[in-house]
C-alpha cells in the first residue's frame, strides 16, 4: 500500500481541533488495512513531522433509515479513525487555518 493511500482525509471537528490545540494530536480517517507503524510512516513523510505516539480505532456502523424507503433499515460504513500525536515543537500547517 502507497503511503498516498493510507490517509485519507484529515477530521476537522470541534473535538479534533481542541486535541490539536491542546495536545498536538491530529485526528485522520485512515485506510481499514492500515496498521500503527504504516500510519506513523506516512504521517512523517508526508507533512515531514516527527511523530511521537499512534492511537487507532474503528467506528462502528450507525442504524440509518433509507431515504427511499422509510421503513428499511440500513447502516452507515465502518471507518478507521488515527489519533497521531506529534512530537514537541512539530505541527501540521495545512490544518492550522482551520
């Protein structure tokens, strides 16, 4: 797997954003098959940072009505979310006018 495809798009939410301005811990959805060390990896490489600690987890599916049909149930898709915690006097500037 391409160190492209392991991230897939940074979370900005209100609570990513109080992680990134009080512990220097960035929130991604990542790639399902995507482990610690390979998220490590692409972090540092691609916003050339140094990482300090890795925290993953998977969200699971949600209960959604169909928008069609009212009365069938669906489920919204299981993710990856990484928290990636950088090392002291390292930030990320693509997020930081967020």
């Amino acid at each position: 797997m391409d160190i492209r495809d392991v991230i897939i798009r940074p979370l900005i939410t209100e609570k990513a954003l109080n992680y990134r301005d009080f512990h220097r811990t960035y929130v991604f959805e990542v790639h399902p098959d995507a482990n610690k060390s390979m998220i490590k990896e692409a972090v540092e490489k691609l916003f050339n940072v140094k990482v300090e600690k890795v925290r993953t987890l998977i969200v699971k599916p949600k209960p959604r009505r169909n928008i069609r049909n009212r009365r069938k149930m669906g489920y919204t898709k299981a993710w990856k979310k990484a928290y990636v915690k950088l090392k002291e006097g390292y930030s990320i500037d693509v997020l930081k006018g967020v």
